[in-house]
C-alpha cells in the first residue's frame, strides 16, 4: 500500500492573518502520513510593489511579469509567506523546510513566451524533481513550497501555485497515494460566491462544463478546477477546492469534492 | 578523518552583482568535501525599507529592528538574494538548499533585550541543530543560510550573519575539519582600508588587540575579528578573511589568515 500524502495549496489572502497559519499549522500536526504545502501571495506582491512604486505591465490586458516584479514575488513568496509559515509549522512541532522550485533543482520551468506575447518571467513547470521532493519527504519533513521556479539556468521564474500544487501531485501519484486540497478564503465552489448555502458538495466534469457554460463558474476558478480535474485525472485519488474552517474545523471535511 | 567542510560567509554588498555569485558559484562547484554558505544583506534591506517609506529606528545611536524591518529583512535575505544564490549555484550544477534559522529549526536564537534597550526582533544564537544541518550535509547538499532564524515559537529574528556563521562552524567542528572563510569586498585586513598593499596576510590574537588599542582596527572589522577568533578557540581549523577575487581567482588562496 502506498503512504498517504496530503498536497495542501493555501491561497495567499489566507496567510494574510497569522491566526489562519496557527490553524492550519495545528490541523498538519495532526495528519497522518506525509504533508506538503504550497502557497501564492500574489495580492501581497501587488501590494508591495505599488508602494515599491513599480507600475503594473499589461499586455493586451494581460500581466507581464517584468524584472522588479519577480523581485517583489521573490520577496513576498519565498521570503516574507515561506519564512512566516516554517516559523510558525516549527512552533507547532511540524519539521518543515521552505523550498523553492530552485531548491534541489525541485522545480524546472521554461519561461512562458505564446506567440507574439512576452509574458516576462513566468515559468511553466517542464519536470518536478521527484526524487529531491521523496528524499525530502522520507526524512519526515514537511515540504512548504512557494510560487517561485526557475530554468536551471540561473534564472528564477514566477509560478501559478495552483499549477505547482497539482504538478507536484502528478508526479508524485505513482509512489504516494495523494489528496490534493485547495484551500482558500471561501467554502468551495459555490453557484452565488456571495452565498455559503449554495456550496456545491461534489461536482464531476461534466457538471463543471455546464457550469462553465452557463458561466456560473468563471475568471479564477476556471483554471484552479482545470488543475483539480486534471489532477484526479493524472492519477490523484482525492481532490477538494474548500476553505480554512471547512479544513481545519469540521470533524469532517466539507467543500467541493471534484469527481472523474 | 574527519570530513572536510568549508563554511563561507559572503558579505550583502557582494551579492547586489550577479557576476560576484557566478563567480562563488564556480568556486564552490570545484571544492573538495561539503560546503555551507551563509550570506547577508543589510544594505539592500535599508534601501528597500527607505523605498517602503520606513525610516530607520534607533535608540542611543542603535538601530532597532522593528516589525516593519523584520519583515524586510525576511523579503530580502530569505527571499531576493537566498533564492538568487540558490539559482545560480544550482546553474552550476551545486545541489543548493537555501534555509533560514526556522527551517528544520535549524538555529533557535532569542530575542535580544539588553538592559533597558529592547533592540527588537533581533536575535542571539541559543541552539545550532546539528542534527538537522548535518542530515542536510550528508544529502550531499550545500545548505545557504540567510541571516534570519527563529525563536521556535512562531518568531522570526534577525540575526548577524558573521555571527551565524561562527555559531554554525564551531557547532560542527566536533564532526567536521572546518574552514571557515568571511568573503567580503575588500581584500582582507589592512592597515589602511583603501590600500590593498597594506593587507595583513596573517594575524594573532596579540596583534588583534594591539591593532584595536591603535583603532587601526575599527568599528564592523571588530565583531567580525571576535567572531574569527571565538571561532579558531573553539575548533575551527582554519580561519580567513577575504575577498571574492582573493578567494576564487588566486591559485593559492590570499588574504588575512588568522592564528591563536
């Protein structure tokens, strides 16, 4: 039987308020098997950079990671969320070590150019190192991996952390059996994002497409749920998309369940 | 025999130039034995705290490091340029594991409190993890530190890099036939700061004194000079201070030896 592994990616509004980290830091301690977290911290970045006084780049409406940006998302990702989150897992006796994609070379991406658009130092990830991530894991350390990667070739990259959760997951399904957790500042996936009560419990692909079509599900949940099912697809036995109490506090889990 | 293992601490200005890390990168690619980093950054930390609007704090003539500068500190030293290092030592094919204190709980410090100045979140070195920095180590890998560590109750302190380094050599210097090298932007020791031809190639501790009674040794020199001695008194085989040129380009290292 393979040992249990929980991927746990946590949306950066949560770690916004160091209470949501003692939470979640309790609720690994008392996980069995392996856990490895990954976090964003876009909105922090953003935050740090307007008063750094560094402009947005847009693109045909799109946001150009350009050379001060990837600085500021180093800083706030890899520094300021990664350090804060190990600090406060060691408090609650959970042996963790905060990783970048560059660490171990865990993480290879190539930066991302489509077509005529130059998105700047975005990474979409080319191969996870499965066997720096297992060795990290076999010491029975928790792994807190951040939204930076890089090409082997010097340079860091910017990564979506939705895509380093499920990528990580993927490569890691042979060899663990995996539960992958979104875990953000709502319940789940909901049909009125306003209304708690219209938390959608499970939800398969082909209720997601409909849902898509009737454009009950749109902007960044699309491709969170795109990750979710691919995940499950590539050989994750269980995903959800829920939030930090659903997680933490229920005796048991709630939010969405994705299903094949 | 004890395995060989070079502990080098490179100075913040030092790293504000991609090249300098190149060029420690190679270095350490054709090292005998392990190798461990621990690097600084307060100047980029003071330029990103004035950006940020944050004026610097002191108390009789001493900086204090408050929780604004705490966390600038964390962006910049465990984020912009431990990741930096990370990548580019990685570019040259050295397996690198960029850490703070609080990863694995490797260095708990406490925070400082002297007399009536409370001097912040700054910290003083408690316990060096030697297990967990030498399960690191036998990885095969090259540990980076930057030059944060932790209380192990959810508290991240600043802590002095030449400090760290010294605490972590003569931590390991029971396992381990230790060189500990503090690589900066001068040449060494000299007598005269601006003139290279009056580098002191090698220095006693009598000597030391007397270099400080004259104040031909002063101020950042002085703990950093403690620091090399309390070092060689307490294991360490080999001490030097140098410079990046002296270090990695010179056939024969140069520099300031120092001996008891």
């Amino acid at each position: 039987m393979k040992e249990k592994l929980t991927i746990i990616k946590v949306g950066g509004k949560l770690l916004e308020d160091d209470e949501h980290i003692e939470k979640l830091a309790e609720y690994v301690a008392r996980l069995d098997g392996s856990t490895l977290v990954v976090h964003g911290g876009g909105a922090k970045a953003s935050e740090i950079s307007q008063r750094l006084g560094f402009e947005p780049k847009m693109v045909d409406g799109r946001r150009i990671t350009d050379a001060a940006a990837l600085n500021v998302a180093t800083m706030v990702y890899a520094g300021l969320y990664n350090k804060k989150i190990v600090g406060i897992f060691q408090k609650h006796n959970v042996r963790t070590l905060g990783m970048s994609g560059a660490d171990l070379n865990s993480i290879r991406a190539r930066r991302r150019t489509v077509k005529s658009i130059d998105y700047g130092y975005v990474g979409d990830i080319e191969a996870v190192n499965k066997r720096a991530v297992k060795m990290i894991l076999k010491l029975g350390v928790t792994p807190v991996f951040c939204a930076i990667t890089h090409d082997n070739e010097g340079q860091l990259l910017n990564t979506n952390a939705d895509t380093i959760s499920t990528q990580l997951a993927t490569a890691l399904a042979e060899d663990y059996d995996i539960r992958l957790l979104f875990c953000m500042d709502k319940a789940g996936v909901m049909l009125d994002p306003d209304d708690d009560q219209t938390l959608i419990h499970a939800m398969n692909y082909a209720e997601y497409k409909r849902l898509k079509m009737d454009e009950v599900i749109t902007l960044g949940m699309i491709p969170k749920l795109d990750n979710a099912f691919y995940a499950l697809i590539n050989g994750v036995s269980e995903v959800w998309i829920t939030g930090l109490t659903e997680l933490t506090e229920a005796r048991e889990m709630t939010g969405t369940r994705i299903f094949e």
